[in-house]
C-alpha cells in the first residue's frame, strides 16, 4: 500500500489527490507499526524471539536514532541533545536492529511524552571480560510518571496519566518490548521519574566488541 501510494506521489498530481495519497502512506506506515509490536509481542509472549549476532556499527544506529528523533519531534519546540563517549568501541556484535528498537523507543516516548524542556540521549560503555556493557540512558523533561503507576509501567496496554496522553498516539506495547528484549539479551532496564517534572530510563546490555576502535576518533 505504501509503495503504491509513493508510486502516485511521484507523479504530476493535483494537491488534494498528492495530501490524500500523503495521508494513506502516513497511516499506512503507523498501521505497519502496530502490526509490527504486536507480532514483536506475541512473538515474545510465546518464547519464539529469536535474536541475531552480527557485527554492526554502534555510529549507525545512533545517527539512525538521531534521525528518527529529529524528524518525530518535529516542530515541538523542545531540544534535542546526545551525549556520547568518543571512547565506545564501534565495532559491536549482537543484533542491531533490536537494539536500534530499544533506542528508539525510549526516544519516541520521551518526544510524545515532553512538551517543555528537551531530552538528553547518553551512550557510555563499560568494559567486561566479554566485551562492554552499553548504558543508554534517555532522560527528558515531560510529564513524569506517577509513583502508582511505575510499577506497572511495562505491563503490557497499559498508560498512564490519560488526561494528558489521550491525544498522544499509542498501543502501551513499548516498554514492554523494549524490557523483553534488553532482558533477552542479558541486560536490565531501570526507570526513575518525578510525576511532572520528568522521567529517566537506563538500560544496560551486554554487547561483544569486534574491533576496540573507537567511535569518534579524532
Ligand atoms: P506505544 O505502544 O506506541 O509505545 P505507549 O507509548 O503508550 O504506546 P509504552 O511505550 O509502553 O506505550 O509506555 C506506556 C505508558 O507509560 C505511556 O502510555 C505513558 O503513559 C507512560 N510513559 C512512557 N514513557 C514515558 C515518559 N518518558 N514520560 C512520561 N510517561 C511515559
Ligand atoms: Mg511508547
């Protein structure tokens, strides 16, 4: 559907048949979104995620994370920040494109839920006799969480604080996909929020080095 719609979008058309086609394809790809949570979901729930283990550039995932984040965040008047130590071996091995997920979900919950402030995204590494522990942490300042809700924040459908998140798109599928999938890699995730002044998630994952060159060399 999205491919035909960019087919049509290529063409001369006229401005109500080009915001229409631009409106199927934008609903088409959040549509594609859900599906894919829920077969993430499921396919947790049943014990049949399989991971991969290639080798991978971290500097790829974070400018495609970085990318992602500038254009969801769009005209929201709120800044955008990444801290990351230059030191980072790049060269990793795991599976990235679910660590590109866990980012990017952390990420698009701290846009959705922050209107004032900014969100700052910090990579660091730690070194281990297996390779390093990557700590990404994502910490904005949005609405927060109320302390009674916390616990409950990867039950899966849940959300919370509905007066202010109604007009906010969402399933409640992401964290808890997000701590599935640190957890199956061996990691673990921690929240910390203040209910309107903003939340802070970290997550720890085990990763192997392929090559100790660092991300930013100068
Ligand atoms: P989606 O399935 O699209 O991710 P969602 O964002 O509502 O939908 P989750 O990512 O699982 O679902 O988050 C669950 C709920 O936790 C959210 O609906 C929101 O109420 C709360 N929440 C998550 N992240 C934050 C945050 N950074 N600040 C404030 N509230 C948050
Ligand atoms: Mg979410």
């Amino acid at each position: 559907i999205m491919g035909m719609c960019e087919l049509n979008l290529a063409e001369d058309i006229s401005d109500t048949v080009r915001e229409n086609s631009e409106n199927i394809r934008v609903s088409g790809k959040n549509l594609l979104n859900i599906v894919n949570d829920l077969l993430d979901f499921s396919k947790i729930e049943s014990g049949k995620m399989q991971l991969a283990t290639t080798e991978y550039r971290l500097s790829d995932i974070l400018s495609d994370a970085m990318n992602m984040a500038s254009a969801r965040k769009g005209k929201k008047k709120i800044e955008f920040a990444v801290d990351c130590d230059p030191d980072i071996p790049d060269y990793l091995r795991g599976d990235p494109s679910r660590i590109r997920q866990i980012m990017i979900n952390l990420l698009t919950n701290a846009i959705k839920y922050t209107n004032e402030g900014g969100i700052l995204l910090t990579v660091r590494s730690r070194k281990e006799s297996y390779g390093i522990n990557l700590i990404i942490s994502v910490k904005d300042s949005g609405i927060g969480i109320r302390k009674e809700d916390i616990r409950r924040i990867y039950d899966a459908y849940d959300r919370f604080d509905i007066e202010k998140t109604n007009s906010v798109e969402g399933t409640g599928l992401g964290l808890p996909i997000t701590k599935q999938l640190v957890e199956l890699m061996g990691g673990i995730i921690s929240v910390k929020s203040i209910y309107g002044e903003g939340t802070e998630f970290k997550a720890t994952i085990p990763q192997k080095v392929s090559d100790n060159k660092p991300i930013a060399h100068f």
